[in-house]
C-alpha cells in the first residue's frame, strides 16, 4: 500500500497554513513530511490521513484519489488536538480506553498482556507525559494498528515531546520493517536526521519481509479476550472526520 502526497498545500504563499509538500511512503519506507510552524504539522497530518483535503495538490492511495480508503485504512497518531491522550492518563488507561475502541474486552489481564508484549508493563500506572519519546510513540503506534483495517499510520511530531531523533525513530523502523505504511511528520531539523536514518530500515529476512498482503501487523490478542472481529472500530481520540 503506498500513499502518495503529490505537492499538497493549504493556503496562499507568502505564510500559507500548509505549504507545499510532497511525500512518498510504502510499506518498509516511510514518507517524511518536514513542516514547521505550530499549525501546519497538524493540517499536514490531517490532509495525509484523508481528514481534509488540500487546497492543491493529490493524495493517491496505490495511484489513485480515494479519500475514504485513506481514511478507513490509515490512523492518526498523537496529531494534537485531534489524536492525542490526556497527559495525565496513565498507559494502562491509554491501553484499556484503545482496547475497548478496537472492538476487544479492555479487561485487566488484556491491558496487562498488551503492555508485557510491548515490553512496557513497567509503566503501566505512569503518566503518559512522563514516559520517554520511544515509550509514548511505540504505545500509540501499536494500539493504532489494532483498529479493524488499519494498514498505516500518519505520526505527528513525535520531536516535540523531547528525546533524541534516533531513539524515536527505532520504533518507526521496527513498524516499517513490519510492512506499515508509515507517514511521519516532522520538523525540518528532526527531519533531516530521519534522513540519514532511513537506510537503517531492511528486512533481514522470510519471517521479517515487508508484507503487502494487508496481513495483521498489530499485537496479537489473547483469544479468550477478543471479541467478535467484525465489531466496528472506531477512534477515541480522533475528531470526526
């Protein structure tokens, strides 16, 4: 699945909301989008996601304008003020409100073995404001995938919560190493450190290759605590669409 944004903008120059950019991403290379201003990463991840279109410019899903699909198949993730927790949650909160809006039991033990696959049981009564970078962005990247349908992510400025670039940006690789689809926007300066790192991303190799067949790429669940895999899911911190 690629998701292309073909010379997207918003507004006019000089000082458009959203000047213009362009990104490509596909499952095992992300796409950067480098905006600054304390707007445009929002509107940036909004127009990625399918949630507002451009004043100029396309957003193709496999080569082709479908708004919806983008929209069914790509989640918002900790875009402010649209798609981000409560700081004062904590993550075993975080992990029971997702659970319960992916369709499956947000019991106890559930959001244990949530936390313990993702190697963050550790934090599970911590402040989501007072986790590390690479803590928060592996926490509600992974709970994004667990949505019915969602094959991709759009991530907004993890650099603003701090932490160095390369640290974060493990956690982006190991995604995209999974055959996500991974849209990141970002600063000009983070950015360019993204750069250099990009080459990091490969498959090393049958059990790891970038997979395509739309495929679940989330956390398993534990069966006893599923429940029935048709039930709509929906996003409890994303504004409508």
């Amino acid at each position: 699945m690629t998701l292309e944004l073909d010379h997207v903008g918003i507004g006019e120059e000089p000082g458009a909301a959203l000047p213009i950019v362009s990104a490509v991403a596909h499952p095992g290379r992300p796409g950067v989008l480098a905006v600054e201003t304390e707007q445009a990463p929002v509107l940036a991840s909004l127009v990625a996601g399918g949630r507002m279109r451009p004043d100029t410019g396309r957003v193709l899903l496999d080569g082709h304008e479908d708004a919806a699909a983008v929209r069914r198949t790509f989640a918002l993730v900790d875009t402010p003020g649209v798609a981000e927790p409560f700081p004062v949650l904590t993550l075993g909160q975080i992990v029971r409100e997702e659970l319960a809006f992916a369709g499956q039991r947000p019991s106890r033990g559930h959001v244990t073995t949530v936390l313990d696959e993702l190697g963050l049981l550790g934090y599970a009564d911590t402040h989501v404001q007072r986790v590390p970078t690479e803590v928060r962005v592996r926490l509600l990247v992974e709970l994004a995938l667990l949505r019915d349908g969602v094959t991709g992510i759009v991530l907004t400025s993890p650099e603003r919560h701090g932490g160095a670039v390369a640290d974060w940006f493990a956690v982006v690789r190991d995604v995209a190493r999974r055959g996500v689809t991974v849209v990141l926007v970002t600063s000009k300066a983070a950015a360019d450190t993204v750069e250099q790192l990009l080459d990091t991303i490969h498959t090393e190799g049958p059990d790891d290759a970038t997979r395509t067949d739309g495929g679940d790429q989330g956390l398993p669940s534990g069966p006893s605590d599923r429940l029935d895999p048709e039930a709509p899911a929906t996003v409890p911190t994303e504004a409508p669409a």
